[in-house]
C-alpha cells in the first residue's frame, strides 16, 4: 500500500492505493467517528463490492442506500431521498457517510455529508479510474442543475480516500477510457514527461497492467494533490485542472447527462482545448496534434456531438462556473505540453472556428 498526503491549513488527510482496501477492516475503521456508518452506493457497484465493505465494517451500525447509476441522477432531488433516509434510520451528526462507487456517488456523497446536519464526517473509496486519479482527492462535491453540471455543491474534506485497485478488474473498457482522459489530462497540464509515458504505455494502462495503473493512480493524485494544497477552494492556480473542461461540460448539458460519459465529454474537451490553443498561437500544430492523438488511442471522442452545433455550445458554455464578469475563460496551453494558462480574452472568431471544426480538430 502507498500513502499520500495532502496537506490543508485544515482538514488534510491521507489517500491510499493499494490492493484489497475494501477488506482492510482496520485502516477503514480508523477514520470513523462514531457508531453509524452510512454507505452511499449504485446497484452496479454494491452487486461486487458492498458484502465485502459491511464485512469490514463490523461492529458499526451500517445502512445502505442504493442512487440510480448515471450522471443524470446527480440531482438535489436524490439528495433528498438520501437526507429522508438517514433521518429515517436515526443517523445523527456523528455519523460516518462512506462514498463507494465512481464520480456520480462520491460527488453526491460528498455533497450530502457537507450539507447532513450541517456537516459530517465522510469517507471515500473510489471504484472507477476516474474517481480514483480525479473526482476523489481535493474535496469538490456537487450536483447538478439542468442548466449547468455541478452548479449546487461545496468544497468539502473527506477523512480519507481508499483507493482499491482491485476495483479496476471489474471496470468495462468504456469506463477505463473515461478515467484515462483524465490521466492524459494531468499530463497535458503540470508534466510532459508524464504525457509521454502515458503515450508509451497506454497499451498497458488499457489492459488493467497493475503495476502501470498503479504507477498513473499515484502520479495523477500527486498532481492534483499539489494543486489543491496550493489553492483548496479554486480562487487560483486550481482552476487549471479544468483543462477542457469548459468544453466538456457544455457537452454533458447539451446531452441532459446521458449518452456521453464524463470522461468522454473530457475526452473531446481537451481536443477542443488543444485546437484553440493552437488557433491562438498558444502551441505548436504539432504539440495540439499530439493530444488529438493520444485521446484517440485512448478510445475517447476527439469532436463534440454532431447534436449539438456551434450556437448550442457558446450558449452553454456561457453557463460554465469558470465564467466571470470578464465573460469566458479556458484553460489553454502555455507554449508546450504540460504548461497551461487561464485565459478570458479569446476572440469569438477564434472561439467559433474550433467549435465548427468538427473531426478537423487539430489539423491544418
């Protein structure tokens, strides 16, 4: 097992990556805080790997609640649903929420202990690629708004993250994708050489090589983890992690959360991303090729759906949380792979021409 720690002015805690965690009754035992423990989870997941977590839980009193699997069920009306159930089973405000399943539970896990009797304490043990080197390390937790993704939520410290890579085995080869955009996103925006070893071992990655997944796991929470000790509440630098995600979320709401998986919205997103930065000048045809490429080896979309044209997109994209008074900012590149910039002042001709680009992203 490896440990990582990310260090807040409050509220820091450990992750941890390794084989098994989900039976590891001990380490999970140690970041609860009292006698109820309630378990959020999704029909698909708790099928392989509730029995197992409640075994480790022994000796706690345990309930369960099961939310629907996919992003459009991320809504404050399943909140609802799961605040009306911990208040039926008694739970009070020293209860433990545990977040077991991919980026839709543990955001909606995290938003509900953030909100529960004003804040309680949560727990988190992501079973997806994604969740696992993204949605689980820094604490954003949310929902979304038909008019926007994650537009209701909070910043929110889980106790601990558990990371099990036993997890990945039973992971569908569309779901490994998902979570390898934002693998390559990491790399595209705080280390090349990264980048490139992504691209060398990609293979390996895809055919679930243990000690390659691991090897990604860590290195893409190192990243982030450095990121969000620097700027916990993205007042700042943290806001450079969204590196196509102004793309991607425009993407997500244009299809009503469903049919794209987040990260291929992400996937499509950092082309989108490269192709303006390489409209602007920002890096080299060569460079914005190179991350065109890499999604496309990773089995991800590198175009936005033909549903949705130019006008629909700049219209939800106005919507985006990273928008401000200055209008719209992107997260660009920088000159070169692996350094990227906020930026706010992109012209609409420029903007437009990436967006009606279609499958011609990042050629000439």
């Amino acid at each position: 097992m490896e440990t990582l720690h990310l260090p807040l002015k409050e509220n820091s805690y450990n992750i941890y990556i390794g084989s098994g965690l989900i039976r590891n009754s001990s380490l999970l035992q140690e970041q609860i805080t009292g006698s109820q423990v309630f378990v959020l989870s999704n029909p698909t997941v708790a099928a392989l790997y509730l029995e197992p977590l409640m075994e480790s839980l022994d000796g706690f009193k345990v309930d369960s609640f099961l939310m629907p699997d996919g992003e459009q069920y991320k809504t404050l009306a399943t909140v609802d649903r799961i605040v009306g159930e911990l208040l039926s089973k008694s739970h009070n405000r020293n209860t433990t929420v545990m977040a077991l399943g991919g980026g839709v539970v543990g955001d909606t896990a995290g938003f509900v202990a953030a909100s529960y009797q004003r804040g309680v304490n949560y727990l988190h043990l992501p079973t997806t690629l994604l969740s696992q080197v993204d949605s689980s390390v820094g604490g954003k937790t949310g929902v979304n708004h038909e008019s926007g993704k994650n537009m209701i939520g909070a910043f929110y410290q889980p106790g601990a993250v558990y990371i099990d890579t036993d997890t990945l085995r039973s992971l569908p080869a569309r779901e490994l994708s998902a979570g390898l955009a934002e693998v390559i996103k990491h790399g595209i925006l705080a280390d090349a050489k990264y980048f490139n070893w992504i691209d060398q071992h990609l293979e390996a990655l895809r055919s679930l090589d243990p000690a390659f997944l691991t090897t990604a796991i860590r290195r893409s929470c190192e990243i982030k983890a450095a990121v969000v000790a620097e700027d916990e509440k993205e007042t700042g630098r943290r806001a450079l992690l969204n590196f196509g995600h102004t793309f991607a979320h425009a993407i997500e709401t244009g299809m009503g959360y469903s049919g794209w998986l987040h990260g291929e919205a992400v996937g499509a997103g950092m082309v989108l991303a490269a192709d303006l930065s390489w409209r602007l000048r920002r890096c080299s045809l060569e460079a914005a090729a190179q991350i065109k490429s890499l999604v496309n080896r990773a089995n991800l979309p590198v175009a936005p759906p033909e549903a949705l044209d130019t006008e629909q997109l700049l219209d939800l994209m106005a919507k985006d949380k990273k928008a401000s008074d200055e209008g719209l900012r992107f997260v660009l590149l920088d000159g070169a792979l692996g350094v990227v910039q906020l930026v706010s002042d992109v012209p609409m001709e420029k903007l437009k021409e990436t967006l009606a680009a279609g499958e011609a992203l990042c050629e000439k």
